[in-house]
C-alpha cells in the first residue's frame, strides 16, 4: 500500500538551502529543455 503525501509536506520539512537548490535546479532544467526544443538557428 503506497502512502501519498501532499506536497505541502515536503515543502514545510525542507531547509531554506534545501528549498532554494531546488528552485534552482528547475529552473536550469526547464531552460536546457527550452535550448533543446527551440534548437540553434545557423
């Protein structure tokens, strides 16, 4: 049996560093996804 969590629950047990690493992260993410899709123009 799986048990899901709200994701206020991560959130709220999660450092401020911790926090800020990952808004980072998916930020950078998101932006090579867009450089891959969007592609180069020669």
């Amino acid at each position: 049996m799986s048990i899901e969590l709200p994701a206020g629950f991560f959130v709220a047990h999660m450092s401020g560093a911790d926090f800020f690493g990952l808004v980072v992260s998916v930020l950078i993410i998101g932006y090579l996804f867009y450089a891959l899709i969007r592609g180069e123009k020669l």
